[in-house]
C-alpha cells in the first residue's frame, strides 16, 4: 500500500511540475514578445480652427 501511495505522489508531483514547467514557459514568452512589439508613439495632433460655411 505504501508503495502506491509513493507512486502517486510521484505522478502528482510529475503533473504538476510539468505544468508550472509549461505556464513558467508562456510566461516568459509573453514578455519576450512584449518587448518584441513596436510600441505605438502618440501622432502630433495639429490643431487649425475652421469657419463655418453656409451653402
């Protein structure tokens, strides 16, 4: 009975190493690709006042 209890922990811990293993992974690869991005830089907004014109 020990033994299978062993076994199962092992799985467990095997799964779940696994896992952190992969979202460790896409985490990094998101901010990787983050800084990969060209960032947006505000456009100049010229500001020119019009008249109104009357049809």
């Amino acid at each position: 009975m020990a033994g299978l209890l062993d076994l199962l922990m092992l799985i467990c811990a095997a799964a779940g190493a696994m896992g952190f293993g992969i979202l460790a992974a896409y985490a990094i690869l998101r901010v990787g690709f983050a800084f990969l991005r060209p960032r947006q830089r505000p456009a100049p907004v010229k500001a020119e006042p019009e008249t109104a014109r009357i049809a």
